[in-house]
C-alpha cells in the first residue's frame, strides 16, 4: 500500500504539470507555487508533508485546492479516515475530473465502513478512467489507466456485494454494472443484481435482467440457472426444466477460465451442475416423471453434499422419489439424511420418513 501510494504521490505531481489527460492546472506552471507544492511533498513522513503543505497554503492561499489531494494521501497514510475524507470532497470540488482522487475517496469510505458511498466513488473513478481511455492518444498510456479501471472495478464490485442489505446491494449492483458497463466483470454483475432482486422481493426484475443476459450471451450458465430456479419457483416447469438442461449442456463443454484455479474452477462446476441438476430433478417429479427424476436427484446430491440448504431439497425429493417406486431401504437412506438438515424440508422429511416407515412395515399384501 505504502508503494502505491508513493506511486500516486508522484502521478499527482505530474498532473500539477498538467501532463495527464483530465487533469486541471490548479497551479501554474513553472511558477513558484508549483515549485513549492512539489517540494511539500516530494518526500518525508505523512506529518512532514503536512506540515509543509500547510506553509504551502498559507503562502499561496489562491493555490489551495491543488495542495487537497495532497492532503488526502497523506490523512489515508496516517488513517485518519474523517480528515481524509474532509479533503478529499475539496480536492473534488477543485478538480471533478481526477479519478485518483475519486479512488482514494473510495479507499477512505471503505476504511470508514460507509460502503455506499465507497461504491458511489468507485463509480465515479470508473467513469472518469474510461473518458481518460477513450482521451489517451497513447496505446500504453491506455493500457496502464484499462489495468487501473479494471483494479477499481473489481474493488467496486466487491464493496457492493458486501452490504447485507439487500435493497442496498441492488442499488449498489445497479450503479456498478452502469459504471463499469463493457468491463471485466459485466458477465458477473448481473447475475449478482438478479440475485439482489430476488432476495429483495423483486422476482420479475430478476427473471427479466437473467432473461436479457442470455438473449445477449446464450451460453451465460450462471443466468440459465437463476432462470431455471426462478421459474421452478413460480411453477413453470416445463421452461425451468429447458433452462436447467442448457445448464448441464453448458458445463459439459465448458473449460477453465484463464486465471482461475483448477480447485475453484472444479468447486464451481459441481456447484452449478449441482444447481442445475437439482431443479432438473424437482422439476420432473412435479411433472410425475420420476423414473427421468431419479438420476438428477442422485447427480446433484453427489455434487451439493457440501451445501446443506441446497442439498434439503434435493434429498427430500429423492426419498419420495424411492418411496413412490417401493424402494424403502433407499427411500430411508434419503429421508435419513434429509432429517437432519435444518429448515423448511426438515419438517417435511420427519412426515416422510414417518410414512416409508409405516409402508415398508406393511405386508406386500395389503401395500
């Protein structure tokens, strides 16, 4: 952090100059107030540059805001988050074109624990680097400011998705995939928006963001599956199943991303042909299909075993399933395991179990 810092200390000191694209002149050039803003802060500890930039101010109070960014790395240095970020919203008064100062005001607003407004500047940051990319003549140049964009957008993305609220988190997510649209994560975004729509009670909005996703990328897993849960939610079987299967097929041709692990690459895939493969199996037992049920049931108990609210229905199914087929000892295995999983299916399964085991205690004769 120190390093980077030191690093933005003397890209600031460039853009005084008025070297970089979108920068003001908030001081002359080849002036005595350039010569010494540069001297304030060419080196020294955080309280040093502090105080030399305070003679700076009072010897030049016309040049004011250009000594505010300054003064912002300094306060993120020292961690005093308020000071920060009282200089930070004046160094944007002076400058609103600068997304170093935007960013450093995302880092105190996270450190101060306000995630909205760390998201708000982590926008605003992602904004300006691309009207700079776009401003930049130089392919390097742009280069440098699309790796900077994309560190601001993962940490954007990521501040978002922590706010517990989920209200919050959709408004969050709506800011960031209109900030960073065309970016990195513009495949991610949406499914984590559509995600906050359903946990905030906004199904159609989800179904119709996942909807738009796979017109626009139909080999898009992660939207073919909210699609498949949503609409086994409302009762769709018949296009749940559809969307459930393209998952399947998706997976089955998928490789690893660049950049991505083997083991979370393979913790993925069973997850969501996990996902998959579970709604695939619901879906064909309320359809009465459940010879076609049984082997999803059993795929997708095999790949969730380690998500336990995912698995409840999966395992509560599958002993219904081998109950309707007479296949007690499997029927009990299932609902065993069932049982023990807290939440809505626990119930459901004790009543379950309860009846294989009255059956399976009967003569064949009077079954």
């Amino acid at each position: 952090m120190r390093i980077r810092l030191l690093f933005l200390i003397l890209v600031l000191s460039f853009a005084t100059l008025g070297l970089l694209a979108g920068k003001k002149q908030l001081v002359a050039p080849n002036s005595a107030e350039e010569a010494a803003l540069l001297d304030a802060v060419r080196s020294g500890d955080p309280a040093e540059r502090a105080a030399r930039l305070d003679a700076f101010v009072q010897k030049f109070p016309q040049s004011a805001g250009a000594a505010e960014a300054h003064y912002l790395k300094i306060y993120l240095e020292m961690k005093q988050w308020d000071q920060a970020l009282a200089h930070g919203r004046r160094a944007f008064e002076a400058d609103n074109g600068d997304p170093d100062v935007a960013a450093d005001m995302m880092q105190a607003s996270q450190e101060k624990g306000d995630l909205a407004a760390a998201v708000q500047w982590g926008c605003t940051a992602g904004t300006l680097l691309g009207q700079d990319i776009a401003a930049a003549g130089d392919s390097s140049r742009q280069e440098t400011l699309r790796a900077e964009r994309e560190r601001i957008e993962y940490e954007t993305y990521t501040t978002a998705l922590k706010d517990t609220s989920a209200a919050r988190r959709t408004q969050a997510l709506e800011q960031v995939m209109a900030a960073f649209a065309g970016g990195r994560y513009a495949r991610t975004i949406p499914g984590a928006l559509a995600a906050a729509y359903q946990q905030s009670g906004n199904p159609a909005r989800a179904v119709a963001l996942a909807q738009k996703a796979v017109e626009a990328e139909p080999d898009n897993e992660a939207m073919h599956l909210l699609l498949a849960e949503s609409l086994f939610t409302q009762g769709r079987m018949d296009p749940a199943l559809q969307h459930a299967r393209s998952v399947i097929r998706i997976m089955a041709g998928h490789s690893k991303p660049e950049g991505t692990s083997a083991g979370e690459w393979a913790a993925y895939s069973r997850k969501v042909r996990g996902g998959a493969q579970s709604v695939a199996g619901r879906a064909l037992m309320q359809q009465e299909k459940t010879d076609a049920a049984i082997p999803e049931l059993v795929a997708a108990s095999q790949a969730l075993e380690d998500s336990p609210q995912a698995l409840a229905p999966v395992v509560y199914n599958l002993a219904y399933a081998y109950f309707k087929k007479g296949q007690w000892a499997y029927a009990k295995v299932m609902v065993d395991r069932a049982v023990q999983i807290p939440g809505p299916y626990q119930k459901l399964s004790q009543d379950l179990r309860d009846r294989i085991v009255r059956f399976a205690a009967q003569p064949a004769a009077r079954r």
